[in-house]
C-alpha cells in the first residue's frame, strides 16, 4: 500500500490507494481544518503535493487556489486521492490551531450546596454469632445511621459487593461509603477504607461542537478547584453536527463517540492535575450539550434528526456510569447529560436557560446563543419558544472567503475611517492576520454600513474611487487587509457575497432583557450588532453578556440536585418551531437580509445613522 508522507513533521501513514489525503492525515493523526465535513466546499483543507502524484483536478477548485498556489501543487485533501508513495506538505493554516475558548463564568450565580453524590464515614461493630448481619446490611444500616438513605433504597453493583468483605476487613470496619441520588432511588458507588469524606470532588463539561469546557469542583464546600479547555477531536470528521451525522452514517458513529469521550478525558485530566486530585475521586459528571453531541457521546444514533421529521431518540435528561463510556472518572460515577427541546436545540441551550433564570421570571427575555450552531429562546416563566440553525461555518469559514475560527492570528475587532476608508484592527494574540473571525466580521458589517461603503441590501459601492473598493475575481470586494500586513501573502477582503451570507436579523418584540452566551456573543460589539440587525434595537444596559452559559449550567446542576431535577421541566415547557416548516419564515428571513431590516422603523436610530450617510454622498 502506498506511503503517505505529511512535511513538514514526517508524519507517515501507509494506506489503500483512492484513499484521500484527507483520511491519510488523520490515520497520521494530523488535525486537519474542514469546516465543510470533507465535502470540498470550503477551501480550508489546502495541501501541495511535493513528491508523487494524486488524482486531482485543481480546475474543478479553481476558486480556492492562486496561480502560484496551483504551480506549487495545491490541491484539497478531501478531494485528492492517493495514488501511490507522495509527499505532502501541509501550511500551518490548513490544521486546527488553538483557539481561544470562552471558560470564564461572569458574575456566576451562588448557588446552595446540595450535591446529588454524599460520603458517609461509618465504624461497624463486627459481626459475630450473636449478630449475622450481611456485610452490605450492617454497611447500609451503617450508613442511614449517619444521615444516609434508607437501606431498602440503596442498590449495590456487583462489582462493589466483590471487595466490599476484603475492604470491610482490612479497615477493622472502619470505612466511607459513597451513595448517590439516583432516578428511581440511590446507588452505592464506592467503599474506601477508612475516612475519605474530605475528597469527594464533580466535574461540570460544556460538551461544544467545537470546544470542550470542564469544571472540577469540591462537593464538600462547592469550590472551583480547576478548569480546562480543549478542542472537540470530532472536528477532524467535520465543523459542523450535520457533517458528524454524515460521517456517523458511514460506520463512523463508535469513531465517535470514542473522539467525544477522548474529548472530554483530555480536559479532565489536565484539570485534575492543576487540582492535585485523581481522577477515581471524581463521582458525578455533568454534561451539558446539543442534542446531536449527546448522542454521539452516548453512542445513540443520530441519523434521524437530519431528516425530516427531525427526530431525536430521546430528549429526557440520561445518566449512566462513566466506565460504561469511556469517561475518566471513578467508572461508577454517574454521568448526567442535560435534557433537550428538539434536534436542535438541546442540553446546552437548557444549560443557558438554567444560568440566566429567564424560565423563573415574568419579565421577557431573548437568549441568543451563536457558536458553531446558532439557539435563541424567547420567554419567560409562563411561556418559551425557540428555534436553532447552523452559524458558525458561516462566520469561521464555510461561507465567508476569509472567515475563520478565533484562532492567532484572526482579525476580532476592527473600525474604518469613515473619511478615509483605512481600516484598524487587533488580531487574536497581536499576530499578523491571517483572516476574519465571527466577531472582526460582525464589526466589519457595521462600518462598512458607517462608511457608506454598502447600502441596506448589502451592495458594495464600486462608485466609490477608492483602492480598497474593487471588484474582485468572482464579487465585489472590499479590502480589510493588503497582502504585505498578513501573514498569508493574500489580500484579506470581504465580499459582497460575504456580506448576504452574514445578513440577518431578529424581529423585536416587547423584550425587557437580551442575553448572549458563547464565545461570540462574549466577544461582540452590542452596539454593531444592532447597527446590521442582528439583534432588536434596545438599549445596550438590556444587553447581557453572560459568558459560557451552557458551562454555567452544568455547574449549577452539578452541586444542586433540586436544580438538576427542574431540567425535565423546563425543556417540556420550550416549544420548538422548525424554521423550515414554518410558512413566514422565508418572508421574515428575506425581510432581514436588509441592513438592518426592510422596517427602519424597527431600528431608528440606525435610521437615522443612514440618512447622515446619504447626505454625506449628495
């Protein structure tokens, strides 16, 4: 079988040959960038040929690729096959790089300890021919006595009543036993000998499409004693949840799950060293993700919530025991993911829910969640609605020419002089620009709108006598960055069919309070996003910014089980409306793709921004 041979690190990996390169560099266990799953759509995935050859035809990706680009052997890794022994190098750009990831919790809620898992250190009388009590009897009765459960609640797994007389033993019955709140009753997770009650810790996991969060904190006193972050491994088998359904599709659902669960043990590992803890201390885990994640993780089949009628296979909050996936934790611990309302909208959303405390007051609120995916919810304690659709491939890359995630080197803020049409910008760790992140974009729209560079359709005025304002190779384009300022020896630009991909808006209604979690919300200019209507025009100290709420979530769960069982209720009270079957969606859609919106009305002070700017150009 021919050599695969990835420069410039000499990572090798031997396949069949019509393998593609792609697949070749993750058997060589290279990260590579596909945002669009692997389907040649999005140009990020770009590799040249050193040595050897491939079956490729550069001509049918002419769009992506340079003349100099294709003289040196580019080609995309998804689509080129192998053929026989090659070489193949591969830019920094085209690998997932470190990102930055939102972990912070502004202003978290404090929340009373009352933890689902308790330790109980008891000191048995021995047994004896007067008393013949079973070990797991004497242990529970042991146990209700120190303000446990009651025995006939408690059930013991095999695999504790194996070592339970050894341990019973070996510590003159001096032991602590840990119990959990389980559905249904409790479950005895574990038998130390003697007092361990001091080291009882949880894990609270963001499970992201693209990003894994994790929390680990005393379920003694309820302190945060570390936090990690990490990628997703599953973006190596596409950006998006509808690529990962694909790929699952294509006997790659154990895959992963196994990535999900690598995932997560990643970022718990590295946040049980920064504590100073072992893993096996770690008894519950509380997941907090959408829909399609969680049941990647559990390993349940996804493939129906792609088509209609868009069913999930279960939408309840579900526990199992961490052995039973692969979770690094004590393998008896219980791992707990949030319910969901729909395919969509899931346990991260409901996460969201649970830290703003939108579902306990009267008032409206709009919760707008834009990552990978993008969730809004709209409601309060008596009623909710909710729709969802993807975002992030089209901020990070899918569908913008220069959009990218928030990696070194992506433009995050920028302004443009409305006189001179220079634009500033500060990029991710002050690194050349190498691209456009969801946030740098969002702030691009609006001062290209400032500037009267572009009109509410989103035109771009090639009336304007200007070196930055040019019609570029296939659109319209505006040029943000010259080539001899990036890093990528290109021209970074935004196009006119960037700026209809981006447009989009939300109809305002009586709302007392915006909030926006995630990464981008975290990271967006409130103001811009109202100039391009992105969001209701209402003031900026109705606009929340509450950091990761779906991280935020999982802790509350995590060290308050009264909290936890609300869950079920909230998602039942959430009505989801598919977009795709609603009739008035594609005239409201249409409707937002003006900037701000057909209804200037809607937004006046925006309005009035636009009438300034046509009596600046006469």
């Amino acid at each position: 079988m021919p050599t695969v041979t990835f420069l410039p690190g000499y990572r090798k990996a031997v396949v069949p040959s019509g393998t593609t390169i792609l697949d070749a560099a993750r058997a060589a266990g290279l990260p590579m960038n596909v945002v669009c799953g692997g389907q040649g759509k999005c140009g990020k995935c770009l590799v040249f040929i050193k040595d050897g050859t491939a079956s490729f035809d550069p001509e049918d990706y002419r769009k992506f690729f340079s003349d100099d680009e294709i003289a040196r052997g580019a080609c995309l890794a998804c689509r080129a096959t192998v053929v026989g022994d090659i070489r193949v190098e591969v830019p920094a750009g085209s690998l997932i790089e470190e990102q930055r990831i939102l972990v912070e919790i502004p202003g978290m809620e404090e929340v009373p300890l009352n933890p689902a898992v308790r330790k109980y250190e008891v000191r048995l009388t021995p047994p004896s021919l007067d008393d013949t009590a079973p070990d797991l009897a004497r242990l529970l009765e042991g146990i209700e006595g120190r303000g446990g459960p009651p025995p006939n609640r408690v059930y013991a797994p095999l695999e504790v009543l194996c070592y339970l007389p050894q341990a019973l033993r070996r510590s003159a019955w001096h032991v602590t036993g840990t119990v959990a709140l389980v559905p249904g009753g409790y479950r005895l997770l574990n038998v130390d000998e003697g007092d361990t009650t001091t080291r009882l810790y949880g894990a609270a996991v963001d499970l992201g499409t693209t990003t894994i969060v994790v929390y680990i904190r005393s379920l003694i006193d309820g302190r945060i004693l570390a936090t990690a972050s990490n990628y997703n491994r599953q973006i190596s088998c596409g950006e998006d949840i509808l690529s990962r359904v694909n790929f699952s599709q294509k006997s790659g659902l154990s895959r992963l799950q196994q990535l999900a669960a690598e995932s997560i043990n990643e970022a718990l590992k590295s946040a049980s060293d920064a504590a100073g803890i072992d893993l096996e201390e770690i008894f519950e885990v509380v997941i907090a993700g959408n829909t399609v994640m969680t049941h990647l993780l559990l390993g349940i089949d996804p493939s129906y919530m792609i088509a209609e009628p868009y069913i999930p296979v279960v939408r309840r909050m579900l526990s199992t025991a961490a052995g039973r996936i692969g979770i690094a934790a004590h393998r008896n611990a219980g791992v707990y993911t949030f319910p969901a309302v729909s395919n969509f909208i899931g346990g991260d959303t409901i996460a969201d829910i649970l830290a703003t405390g939108m579902a306990d007051r009267e008032e409206v609120s709009l919760l707008v969640d834009i990552g990978t995916n993008f969730e809004a919810v709209l409601g309060n304690s008596d009623w909710m609605l909710s729709c969802a659709g993807a975002a992030g491939p089209a901020l990070e890359g899918g569908e913008v020419l220069f959009g990218m995630r928030a990696n070194p080197g992506a433009i995050e803020r920028a302004r443009i002089d409305a006189g001179t049409l220079t634009p500033s910008y500060s990029t991710i760790n002050n690194v050349r620009p190498r691209g456009i992140c969801g946030s740098g974009l969002i702030d691009l729209l609006a001062e290209l709108i400032r500037a009267c560079v572009i009109d509410r359709t989103g035109r771009i005025n090639l009336d304007i006598d200007h070196p930055r304002v040019r019609k570029g190779r296939y659109h319209p384009e505006f040029v943000v960055a010259w080539k001899e300022e990036t890093s990528i020896g290109k021209d970074i630009v935004i196009t006119e069919n960037d700026i209809r991909n981006l447009a989009a808006g939300l109809t305002p209604r009586d709302i007392d309070r915006i909030y926006f979690t995630g990464a981008f919300g975290n990271y967006l200019n409130k103001e811009n996003a109202i100039t391009i209507g992105l969001i209701p025009e209402v003031p900026l100290s109705r606009i929340e910014n509450i950091g990761n709420g779906a991280i935020a979530g999982a802790n509350i769960a995590l060290v308050n089980r009264e909290r936890r069982k609300a869950l079920d209720g909230i998602a039942l009270r959430i009505t989801y409306i598919e977009l795709n079957a609603e009739p008035s969606f594609m005239d409201r859609y249409t409707s937002s793709c003006f900037l701000p919106h057909t209804d200037l009305a809607l937004f006046p002070h925006v309005q009035q921004m636009l009438e300034a700017c046509r009596a600046r150009q006469g």
